[in-house]
C-alpha cells in the first residue's frame, strides 16, 4: 500500500511542476507583451530599460535584455510566443531561439520561426539553441558563412583573476580545434586517472591543459573530432552546413576544409533516402562488435539523454534491456551514453525501452515519459 501512495504522489508532484511551469510560462508572456507595449507607447525611447527595471527590480543590464526579447517576440517571432502563451516554452527557451536570429533580416527570422514552431515541444534551452542554429544555418546560408568567418577571424585568449589565488583562461577559438583539444586533453587525463591517482578528472584536466601550454610535457596531442557532412555537400553541389558533434551547425565551407586536410580521414556512411539515418557501415575492416560500436556512435553522435550534448564517441555505448535480462547485442538495443546519464538507468524507479527504429524511452520514477530519437544525417530525399 506504501509503495502505491508513493507512486501515486510521485505522479502528483510530476504534474504539479509541469502545471506550474506551464503558468509561469503564460505569465512570463503576458509580462513581454505588456514590456512590448510599453515599449512601443513611449516610442522605444531609452527611458524604458531603465523603468522596467525599477518595476521589476532588475539590473539595466538584465531589463535591457528582457525589453529587447520583448520587441523581438512581437516583431520578428510571432510563433514563439505564440508556443509561450500556450505554455510550450517559457522565456529563457525563447531568448535561446531569438539571441541567434538576431542577425537575421525580418523575413529570414520570420522563416526560421514558422520552422521552429513545430519542433519546440520536449526541447531543452541546449537543444533549442542548438536547432535554432541549424535552421539559421539552412535558411541563411552565405550570412551564416560570413559570421562564422568574422567570429574565427576574432579568435582570443583571455586571463581573468579570480579569488582566492585562482584565474580563468578563457580561449575563442574554432569549433573544431576546440573539441580536438579538448578530448585530446580529456583523454590523457582518463588515462592517467589509476587507483593510486588522487586528483579528480576536472583537476587532471585542468593540470595537463597547463603542462601544455608550458612546454612540460610531451603527451600526443592528437585527438579525433567528428563532423558530419553529406556527399553532396562535400562534393560542393550544394551547402547545407554540415554538423560538428557535441557542438551544433557549421557553414559548409569549413566542413570541407575540415575533410580535405592532410590530416583528416574519411569514413564512408550509407543513409536511408527516406529517414537519413545510417542504414550501413561496410564490416571489411572490422570484427562485427567494433564494426557494431562505431555503427551506434556514428548514428547516435551524442549522448541519448534528452539535451545532452556530450559526443558519443567520448561516452560509452551500453544495452537499454540489460544483457543479463535477455538484452540482445545489436543496434536496436544499443544507445551510445556519456558517463553522467550511463548510470540512471540502474537507478530505482527509471526504466529504458528500446524501439525498432532506434529510438529509447525513458521512464522516470515519476512516471514521466521521455523519447530520444537518433537525428537524422540529412533532411529526407525522394
């Protein structure tokens, strides 16, 4: 009887915070819209960030920012808070979609909003940022291009003092040096992480980033990064920006200068036309498990938990049914996960499934649903 009123106020306290947060979503929207004709009665003069914020008791930073997304959701982006004022998305996922598309005309953002409309549900502010910026990508690709040229072209290293006899090393640069670096240095930091090591993973990070930058060691760098591109893109017949895992979208241009370095090999990946997900991998080179294990990373590209972004191939790939339940080893049953959410699935109260098709749902101790569906490489083609 105890576990049953468990459950049941489980499910209780899972409807309440999705209730509420659907509240203060509307609310949130109401708010913008009055912020917005505010805005507009006093012609968007500069006096306005700086009432909103004694209203609200906010910084002018922070009520700059508020009536800016204001003007932006009443303008540009109608279906967004269109999806806020039914309780879909609340603000902080609304400036994710409009803090990209502010380099857009007013039409492309229109366009980019009217896509997103669809696809907002389920999302967290990662994903939905992550999507915005893909879609910007496709709608705008010579503006995309641009950006991202002007943004490598100002890459910088910053040192900040902190307290306490600490600093902060911040670096701007590329998206994909910056994943190699980083897995390089996360690598050698596993390798060297024995029972007799007493430093934790961030610590051994951050000491062999420093090591490197000093000259005091001679670790291989060398560390592989993933992007995903199709053929004909690589081939230039068109540029639909290709993706970087663990990162998002980049314009196609730096896609293939990516893929023709000296540096760089090519795996061949064959999609289905209709789903785009990898239908086969060729096994020439490989017994089927390690032919298998790149199969799931490669469709997988990220870890499977809703929003994470964590690149498979720096997690591990693991049996949604448990193998000692009578789980198969193939790839309907096999999820690529980052060590964070690898381990939930022994928690009590949390169920996977695995689907057909690839997908996992996830069940929580609440009994909320959750499904993770592997994106496809490309859009579908006839």
């Amino acid at each position: 009887m105890k576990d049953v009123e468990t459950n049941t106020r489980l499910a209780d306290l899972k409807d309440i915070i999705q209730s509420e947060g659907e509240v203060i979503a509307k609310a949130q929207a109401r708010q913008l819209r009055a912020i917005a004709e505010l805005d507009n009665l006093q012609g968007r003069s500069r006096g306005v960030p700086v009432e909103v914020a004694w209203i609200l008791n906010l910084t002018e930073h922070k009520s700059a920012k508020k009536v800016a997304l204001a003007r932006t959701l009443t303008t540009r982006l109608p279906e967004t808070l269109k999806a806020m004022e039914g309780g879909v998305i609340d603000e902080e996922k609304a400036a994710k979609i409009a803090d990209p598309t502010a380099y857009l005309s007013d039409e492309k953002a229109r366009e980019v909003d009217a896509i997103m409309a669809e696809r907002l549900k389920d999302k967290n502010p990662s994903s939905l940022r992550k999507m915005a910026n893909y879609w910007i990508a496709k709608v705008d690709k010579a503006g995309y291009e641009a950006r991202c040229k002007a943004k490598r072209a100002d890459r910088q290293l910053q040192l900040i003092h902190q307290d306490h006899g600490m600093s902060t090393l911040i670096a701007d640069v590329p998206a994909e040096k910056g994943g190699a670096a980083y897995h390089s240095i996360d690598r050698e930091a596993r390798k060297r992480k024995t029972k007799d090591e007493p430093r934790t993973l961030d610590q051994l990070r951050s000491d062999i980033l420093i090591e490197r930058c000093l000259g005091t060691t001679h670790s291989d760098p060398k560390a592989d990064i993933y992007v995903y591109v199709d053929l004909q893109t690589l081939a230039g017949l068109n540029n639909d920006p290709a993706q970087l895992a663990g990162y998002g979208p980049i314009p196609a241009t730096i896609a293939r200068d990516i893929a023709h370095s000296k540096d760089s090999t090519w795996r061949r990946i064959v999609t289905d036309p209709i789903t785009g997900l990898p239908a086969d991998i060729g096994r020439t080179r490989y017994r089927p498990p390690a032919a298998l294990d790149r199969y799931i990373r490669l469709r997988d590209r990220e870890c499977r938990a809703p929003g994470c972004n964590r690149p498979a191939q720096a997690g591990d790939i693991d049996h949604t049914q448990d193998w000692a339940k009578g789980g198969t080893t193939d790839k309907t049953n096999l999820g690529g996960w980052c060590e964070r959410h690898h381990y939930l699935k022994d928690e009590p109260g949390w169920r996977f499934e695995a689907e057909p098709d690839g997908s996992i749902t996830i069940t929580t101790p609440t009994g909320g649903t959750y499904t993770s569906k592997p994106e496809p490489l490309h859009e579908p083609r006839a």
